[in-house]
C-alpha cells in the first residue's frame, strides 16, 4: 500500500478544503459528498501505491500501466468533473460534451482551487487553477459553455480575488436554482 497513510491524509485535506470553498459558493449540502470514492479501494489503493504528494496519483498510474483505473472509477461518479458529462449525440451519434449544471461548475471550481492550494501549499497564488485550466485547455474536451463558465470564473479568482468570486458564485447557483 506503499504511501497509505500519506494519501489518506492529502486527499483528507483536499476534501475539506473543498468543503469550506463549497460553503462559500452556497453548495455546502453538496460539498459535503465530494469526492467521497476517492475512499472506495478502487481509487484509494491505486493512490496509496502511486503517491508522490506533488501531483495526482493519476498521473503517475497512467504512465506506469498507459490508463488510469481510479481515474475511470472517479469520473464516472462524480458530476463535478466534466468528463463525467459526454453522451452520445442522438444525431451525429458521437460521443460529445454536455452542458454541465451550474452547480457541477461551482463544485468543479471549488475543487481547482483546492487542488491548487493543496498541491502548491505556501506557494500558493490565486492565478494557479487559472494557469492549470489554459495549459490543459487545447486538448480538453469540454462543452464550450461549461468551459467559459470556469474559464471566466478562474479569471475573476485571478483578478479580484477570493470573496468577490465566491460571492458571485453563490449567486449564480441561486439564480440557477430558480429556473
């Protein structure tokens, strides 16, 4: 099990994390579900034997075997990614990107920003889920309203700051709760 305990408690700190950001976005119910099968043994075994505490296990399981097993299990239970959110066309029957719900996209920042302050610790600045997001952004395959949504949320964390962001995003959830 190689870094079990290590693991545990990372992705233990990046739940919580997720948490208090999601209270702040007005998701705070749904925060509390985050990433829960990260403690499945699919995805916790997987990410004790491949812990390194600088970047995703995922990453380091995919180059050892060429794909990730977790990786597959997570995304297909948790509607924060947007991975979770393609669906064959019932025209062109391709698989394509769906349009993620405006509190998937709240939880998905609230999850970047976590991961950032978790990965980047004292380094940590308000522009790293921004300059995450556009380095992976020429091959990610997203809905393009969902990827403005984010985008333009990890610009306004970059430009005016954590409390004005998240108050803006609380908003946007109630409203989208309305409709």
């Amino acid at each position: 099990m190689g870094h079990a305990f290590k693991h545990f408690m990372t992705i233990t700190r990046h739940r919580h994390e997720v948490i208090r950001n999601c209270a702040k976005a007005g998701i705070f119910w749904q925060g509390l579900g985050h990433d829960l099968s990260k403690y499945s043994p699919t995805e916790f075994c997987a990410g004790a034997k491949y812990y390194i505490g600088t970047k995703s296990p995922n990453e380091c399981e995919r180059s050892d075997i060429g794909y990730s097993a977790a990786w597959m299990h997570h995304k297909g239970r948790n509607k924060h990614h947007f991975e979770y959110w393609s669906d064959y066309d019932p025209k062109t029957r391709i698989m394509t990107p769906v349009r993620m719900p405006v509190r998937y996209v709240a939880e998905m920042f609230c999850d970047r920003v976590a991961a950032s302050k978790i990965y980047n610790g004292a380094n940590y600045k308000d522009r790293d889920s921004l300059d995450y997001f556009l380095r992976g952004k020429p091959t990610r395959t997203i809905h393009p309203e969902t990827s403005d949504l984010l985008e333009s949320l990890l610009v306004m964390l970059d430009e005016e700051g954590e409390e004005k962001t998240f108050a803006y995003l609380r908003e946007l959830v109630k409203k989208d709760k309305k409709k």
